[in-house]
C-alpha cells in the first residue's frame, strides 16, 4: 500500500535552460518551454492537480 502512494506523489521543479524555464516532475513528465516563470510554475501546479 504504500508503494502505491509513493507512486501518487508528484514533485515537480522548474528547470530553466537559457531564456526558457520548463516545468518538471518526479514522475517523468516534462511540461513545454516557457519564457515566463509564472506560467512554466502554473503548468507544474495543473500536472499536480491532474488524477
């Protein structure tokens, strides 16, 4: 059981690359290349929020 809460979890973090900041998380999603911050953060909020 709780194997399968660690595979619930999803911590995502910003890499930026150059001009660009993408969204990343633990379970191997990556999110499109942004410019601005506040959005590469609000696509890492919406994949968390996804079932």
């Amino acid at each position: 059981m709780a194997d399968q809460e660690d595979t619930a979890l999803h911590r995502t973090t910003t890499v930026e690359k150059g001009r660009f900041v993408a969204a990343h998380c633990s379970c191997g999603w990556r999110g499109p290349a942004r410019r601005a911050r506040s959005k590469a953060r609000s696509d890492a909020a919406e994949h968390e929020a996804a079932p």
